[in-house]
C-alpha cells in the first residue's frame, strides 16, 4: 500500500556549544563521519510502545521499505509468537534511561519512533502513572535522542487542545489548554521538542493525529468508540455508545496514519517549516458513522448513554486544520467515512468474527470427539 522509494536519513545538527554557534574541528569530523555511515545503510529505527495500537502496524511498513533487521519493536509486554517471528523485538522500559542508552549502542540505532503512552481515558483512571510514562518518559527519550544525535518521532493528539482552543477548525498554532492529563502531556511533549531542536538542533519531529481507527481491539482513547461500534455491531447487531450521537470528531484510517507517519520521516530537515503538524482525513459524529455501517448491518440497534468521555470529546477539535501539513511536505489522506467503513468490516469480519467462529467450531469439534 505504499510507495517503493529510496530514503536515505539527512542529519542536519547544530552544535552544542555554550555561547557560540560554530562547531568545532571534532565536531565537524563526526558529524561528516555519522552523516556518511547514516546514508551508507537504511537507518536502524526503535519503536517504544511497539504493542500498541500503532507500534506493530508501524513496523511492518517500516519493514517493508528498510528490511527486517532495520527495525527493533520494543515494549515492557510479552509478544506473541507472530510479533517474535516478524522481526527483532525487544525489552524496553523508557523509565530506565541507562538501559535505553544500551538500546541505542548495541542496535546502532538511528531514528527514534516514540508510542509509548497511556491514553485519555485510562491516564484520567491513574494520573500518578501517566505523569511518570507520558511525561518523564519523554523525557528520556528526547535527551537520549540529543545524546546520540537521534531522529526522533512523538506523536501528539487532538487531545492536546482544550475548550478555550477554537473547535471548528482547529488550526495548528493557537491556544492549547488541555483538560486531560493526556493532552497535558502531549503539549509538554511538543514544547520539549521544540525547545530541543531550537536549542541543540535535535531533528525532533512530531504529528497531532486525530482518532486513529482500526480493526484492533479498542485501547482506552475517548475516540476509540469508533473502533468498538464494529466489533460489538458484527458479533451482535447491537452498541451502547458512550458519546452523543452529534459528537463530532477528526478522524483517521490507520493506513492514512501511518503512511503520513513514514512521508514526514523522510522530508528533508530543511522542508519542514515546523516540527508540530496537524494531519487528519475526516470529521464524523457517532450518528453518520451509524448510518454508514447500517448498509452492512440493517438492524444495527444503537443506544446512546455518555459518560465522563463525553466531557473530554467536548474539548476536542471537531475539524482539524491540516493545511501547512499539506503545503510544507505533501500530505494527502486516502480514505473518507465511506471506504473507511468498508475496509474496516471487511478487517474486522476476517480478523476477528471469522476466527473466533472457527475457534469456537474447532472446541465443539474437538469436544464431541471425546
């Protein structure tokens, strides 16, 4: 699903010298060797949080245009057999900075693809724990990835806006006050980056995406009613959604998303007029989206019952201003509500229905043969 092209990983770094903005000799000679090696091989990328919603998905494109070898998932989780057999995974605790410094030595690694968070709504349940993950975490990765002269990836969110922001649509410079401890963290991740790269020329590059929809199992995220709606209407007919019906919110497909994600990797330093984009496809409320998935099960039975979610989609965005992103480096999304829902019935129906159906016959057989 993506374009086959050659990358090579353009490292443009500011020397880091107290009072002055020349680099030294050695600096110099270091910077021409590490520019020399890095445009030698396809770079070698670590992905933090690599068994969330993203990482896995993240990889195999990653694995697809620079080989196997050249991509090292890591989590705190233990992987399944397919996760293991796919490629190089690891253990990663990005609380421990000494072991992620090893990390970076042994695998040579040259960019830094940061997912490794708690969501909105599980990070509301344990505020301490997402203070120490979304926070401190970022932390870590962002002054190992000026220590080793890293490319580095956060991504932020929608969520990184607040109800003073304007909703409808969202720019992507103007007021953030967030409400979530999520969102909070984000726009602390953001400004870091910012900083670092102004002030140490760390090539930090960061995307607000919006509600990321897949046929995997939902994780947490107030967006993700748009994920569990196909899972329970393809099992049972029937979904209790926890936001309003007119609830609008920015949108998009995972293969949108992580084609975005792998395009703004590999745009040239000197192209990107900033180094926090919004990027989005689509704005839907829960209503239109029904609508659409009736065609595929006509007598879906939707109720409406919000909870706390709903105060936190009420200081969302509903429309999500990406046009710098699309003027400075390209971006072009694929998939609107209409072909979203088609793809993600056809995934959800494969991936899961169909196997749970074939496990379940599969028990039954093996139970009456007893």
């Amino acid at each position: 699903m993506f374009r086959k092209c050659v990358a090579t990983f353009v490292q443009n770094k500011i020397a880091n010298i107290a009072g002055s903005s020349r680099p030294t000799l050695c600096q110099s000679l270091y910077e021409r060797a590490t520019h020399s090696k890095a445009n030698s091989r396809p770079p070698k990328i670590l992905i933090t949080g690599g068994l969330g919603q993203l990482g896995i998905e993240c990889a195999k494109v990653l694995r697809s245009q620079y080989g196997d070898d050249s991509v090292v998932l890591s989590d705190i989780i233990k992987p399944g057999r397919e996760v293991i057999e796919s490629g190089p995974y690891i253990f990663a605790d990005i609380l421990d900075f000494k072991g992620l410094q090893k990390i970076v030595v042994d695998h040579r690694i040259d960019w830094l693809i940061h997912f490794s968070a708690l969501l909105s709504a599980i990070g509301e349940q344990n505020v301490p724990l997402a203070v120490r993950v979304n926070i401190e975490g970022v932390h870590n990765v962002i002054e190992l990835a000026k220590q080793y002269n890293l490319r580095i990836f956060v991504p932020s969110t929608i969520g990184a806006f607040g109800p003073d922001s304007p909703r409808n649509p969202t720019p992507n410079v103007t007021i953030q006050r967030p409400r979530t401890m999520y969102g909070v963290s984000k726009v602390h991740a953001e400004l870091m980056g910012e900083y670092y790269f102004h002030k140490f020329g760390l090539d930090f590059r960061c995307l607000r995406f919006p509600g990321v929809i897949s046929s995997d199992p939902p994780g947490g995220g107030t967006t993700d009613y748009a994920v569990a709606i196909f899972h329970e209407a393809l099992r049972t007919g029937k979904y209790t959604c926890y936001l309003r019906p007119d609830t609008r919110l920015p949108m998009m497909y995972i293969e949108d998303c992580l084609r975005a994600l792998l395009e703004f990797m590999r745009t040239p330093s000197d192209r990107l007029k900033r180094r926090v984009y919004n990027v989005t496809a689509m704005s839907f409320t829960p209503e239109e989206l029904v609508e659409k998935l009736s065609t595929y099960v006509p007598n879906l039975h939707v109720t409406y019952r919000p909870d706390g979610r709903q105060d936190i989609a009420d200081s969302w965005p509903q429309v999500f201003d990406d046009s710098e992103a699309r003027r400075d480096w390209g971006w072009q999304h694929k998939y609107d509500l209409n072909n979203l829902v088609d793809f993600m019935v056809k995934d959800v129906q494969e991936n899961y229905i169909d196997k749970e159906k074939a496990n379940m016959y599969a028990a039954t057989s093996r139970a009456s043969t007893r």
